[in-house]
C-alpha cells in the first residue's frame, strides 16, 4: 500500500483534542468521493477518535502508521 497517494495533507501534529478530529471532518468535506485524505497528529486521543469517526461516517481508513508519537491515517472518502 505504498502506492496511496493523498490527495491532500493535514498536520495536526501539536494540536489537542477535539482539534485533530474536527480538522479531518472538515477537509473530508473539501474533497471528492474516492479522494485520500492524510492526517498526522501527535494527540494520543487521534489514534482511537479518527479511526472511529472514520468507520462512523462510512469513511475508509486504507492504511495506519506510527513514527514515535505521530499517528498517520490514510482516509479515503466514501461518501
């Protein structure tokens, strides 16, 4: 799957929550139906909040990445 090209970024690293997970529902809305969204945050809240909200909002989480506190997602946008 390193093939998954985003087709925009989001850097959340530093920020709180709710802040990493309203800044993602917020881009999803910005882009296309089977675009990718790529999050990073730093909030050990993000690594169950985004995921969850993903499968909530029948969003697919196409890949998960730890790099030392930075969780990065992959969402592709469903619907």
């Amino acid at each position: 799957m390193s093939d998954i090209k985003p087709y925009v970024q989001l850097d959340c690293v530093g920020l709180f929550c709710p802040i990493p997970l309203a800044r993602t529902k917020e881009e999803i809305e910005n882009i296309d139906i089977g675009q990718i969204l790529k999050v990073e945050a730093d909030d050990p809240t993000a690594e169950l909040d985004i995921p969850g909200w993903a499968k909530r909002a029948g969003h697919k989480v196409l890949r998960f990445e730890r790099s030392g506190q930075i969780v990065i997602f992959w969402i592709e946008k469903m619907r």
